[in-house]
C-alpha cells in the first residue's frame, strides 16, 4: 500500500453513494457551511478578555474560554465523529449544529464565569460537524474526483478560520461580544435547515456497530491501517510548526516590531492566499501527485521557516513566511485526508477522527511551546524549531516512499 496516497488499499471504497457527481450546489453548501461552523471555535479568541471581565473571570484565566473550546473540540473527534460511520447523515448534522446554535445561545445569556466556561466547552464539541462533513463530501464523490471535492470543502473551512476573528471583533465593538454569538447562533439555526435538504436521503453508510464498538474499533482502525497512521505521524509536525508560529508571530510583531493589533489582524488576513492551496492540490491528488505533492508541501513549510529567519525585522518577508506556510499546511493537510478516505472506505469517519485526533495533538505541543521559546530564545528560536519540525516531517516522508521489501 502506498501510504502517501492510500492507493492498492485493501478497504473497500465507500458503497455506491459515490457513484454519482455531487451537484456543485452542494458542494456549495458543504464549503459554506464548513466555514460557518468552524468560525464558533474562533470568536472568543479576541473577545477572552472582554468576555472574563464581564463575568467576573480573573483576567490571568481568560485563556480558559479558549482553552475548554479546544478541549470540547478534541472530545468532539474521538466521541462525535466516528457517529459518522453509524447514523444517517441527514439526521446527525442538523442534531449536532442544532447543538452549537444552543451552545452560542447559553454562552451568549451567560451571567457566571462557570457558564461561559460549560458554554466553550460545548461549542467547541458541537464545532466538531466540519469534520463529519469532510467525510461525508469524500463518500459522495468519486474516487477520480474525491481529491478537489475535500479540497474544496477545506478550503471553505479555511476561509471560515480567516474570517472569524475579525468578524467578532466587528461586530463586539459596535454591539457587544454577547451579540456575537446571538449571530452565530442563528446562523446554526438556518444552517441546520439548509444541511436537512442539501444533505441525501439515502443512506450513506451500511455499518450496523453499537456506539460502543464504534469507538472501540478506532484503536483497532489506528493498527491496522498504515495510510491513517502514516498520514497522521506526517501532519502532526507541520501543525506543531503552523501552531507554533501562529502563536508567536503576534507576539513578536506586537513586542519586536512595534504593529497594533489592527495591523497584526491585517497581517493574518493578509496571509489568506493559503487557502487556494486546498482546490488545487485536491486535484493533483486526484492525478496521481500525492507523493510528489507532500513533499512540496513540506517543503514549502521549510522553506516558510527559513524566511522567517533571516526576516525576522522585514513584514514583506514575515508575509511570504505566512503565505508558504499556510499553502504548506493546507495542502498537506488535504493530501491527508483524501488518503485517509480512500484507505478507510466505510470507515471514513473513524479514520477522520483518529487522523485528526492525532495531529491535534502536535498543534496543542506547538501552542504550548510558543511561550517558552519565545522567552527563551526569541523569534530565532521559534524559525529553528519550526524548520527543525518540518525537516522532521520531511524526512518521514521520504522513508516512508521507499521500496518496501515484502515479508
């Protein structure tokens, strides 16, 4: 099995729900409401501050708010989205986003810092629907084509990630942070309504497991198939690396360059040209590039890291670090999961979740190592470790497409 592509796979391909070409009115609603989605995890980051003070929240555990999204969000990976291989898709998706309109509103009537705590948590649990959808669009599409669908839909995940923040920071300084999640609630309300028609009636999936041996099987799935393993051990360093510099990188424009948070917002807008990354490389995927096309993606985070050493003062250079950098992740990250999809057939959803379970890990290593290299070594120390993860990464890749003998 070629562990980069998860071709001569010996899972079968997903039943003959894929036989036909999704409607690109679908994969238009796919794309919207991947964006639409993931944007919840988002909201509170610029608002933390805000949203403690209004609480009573000590300011020192401001971060909790952000912190407890993405401990609901892991939680979410390894107990919601296998559901994916089990129930009906077109009664999960709106149950779950009809989860997180729910979970906005309580964040958005919240009076005590235990509300706004229980209510992160919940969101970013219920945020975990874009990563059912993934699977789902990958089912409904066919093998030729799988590629520049998931990419498509990453790409509107993406999308969604970018314009988040400054969304919320809008729309919190002219009506308050509590209407930012009144919008985004009502936003899953309608949107729960959309996936109900957009989504098949026909069943998508033919595993009749009980919950508990769903979730079960996601260890036996991890042993047993090297493409999801492979892929996930490939990603994890590249999202420690995107994670890491992310973090620090508003840190050192803000303390060494001297940028106001507008101009550091402009920066990360600015770098949003990555996620054209995801239609195209889906569809070198689906032309047999994947090998290939890993490679190039690591090493276009490599070669991030390295601008972003020597231009450590320049913005222009700090810019193009940015834009190599997320172009890097994304494809790799797309490349990923068209494998997965490919290997894991009926069991697209568990793969998803171990896949993405996994490589959450790295980027959680790389937001927690942020601080300390920054404090220790500077900017410099975070380019090294970057570059040191995607050579890492790089050098995986390469052992792993070498011929192996047969036992």
């Amino acid at each position: 099995m070629n562990s980069l592509d998860g071709t001569n796979s010996s899972a079968p391909e997903a039943a003959d729900a894929t036989s036909a070409v999704m409607p690109p009115h679908q994969i238009a609603v796919f794309c919207a409401a991947t964006g639409i989605i993931v944007a919840n995890l988002y909201y509170a980051q610029p608002l933390a501050g805000m949203m403690a003070a209004d609480v009573g929240l000590p300011s020192s555990a401001a971060g909790l708010i952000v912190t407890l999204t993405q401990i609901g969000f892991g939680l979410g990976l390894v107990f919601l989205v296998p559901l994916v291989d089990l129930v009906r898709a077109r009664l999960l998706l709106p149950m779950v986003v009809i989860g997180a309109g729910l979970a906005l509103a309580a964040m958005a009537l919240a009076q005590a810092a235990w509300q706004i705590l229980l209510g992160a948590l919940l969101i970013g649990l219920c945020s975990t629907a874009t990563q059912m959808l993934v699977p789902i669009a990958a089912r409904l599409s066919p093998p030729t084509l799988r590629g520049r669908v998931v990419g498509r839909v990453m790409a509107g995940l993406l999308s969604g990630i970018l314009a988040s923040r400054p969304i919320a920071g809008i729309i919190a300084d002219s009506l308050g942070w509590r209407a930012v999640f009144v919008v985004a609630g009502i936003m899953m309300a309608l949107l729960a309504g959309t996936l109900l028609s957009a989504l098949p009636k026909r069943r998508v999936v033919t595993d009749s497991t009980s919950y508990r041996e769903l979730i079960g099987s996601m260890g036996r799935l991890f042993r047993s198939n090297r493409v999801v393993r492979t892929r996930a051990y490939l990603h994890a360093p590249l999202f420690a690396a995107f994670t890491l510099f992310w973090t620090a990188v508003p840190l050192h424009l803000g303390n060494d360059l001297a940028l106001t948070p507008t101009q550091i917002g402009w920066f990360t807008l600015a770098s949003a040209a990555g996620a054209l990354a995801a239609p195209i490389v889906g569809r070198l995927a689906d032309a047999g590039w994947s090998g290939p096309a890993t490679l190039a993606a690591m090493g276009m985070v490599a070669t991030a890291f390295g601008l972003a050493a020597v231009g450590r003062g320049s913005i222009p250079l700090l810019l193009l670090a940015a834009t190599l950098l997320d172009f890097g992740v994304q494809s790799n990250l797309v490349l990923g999961q068209r494998a997965i999809f490919v290997a894991s057939g009926e069991a697209s959803g568990r793969a998803n979740a171990v896949f993405m379970s996994l490589f959450f890990v790295g980027g959680a290593v790389g937001s927690a190592m942020s601080g300390g290299l920054m404090t220790l070594g500077g900017w410099g120390a975070v380019a090294a470790a970057g570059l040191g993860a995607a050579v890492f990464a790089t050098v995986m890749a390469i052992m792993d497409t070498r011929p192996r003998a047969r036992p």
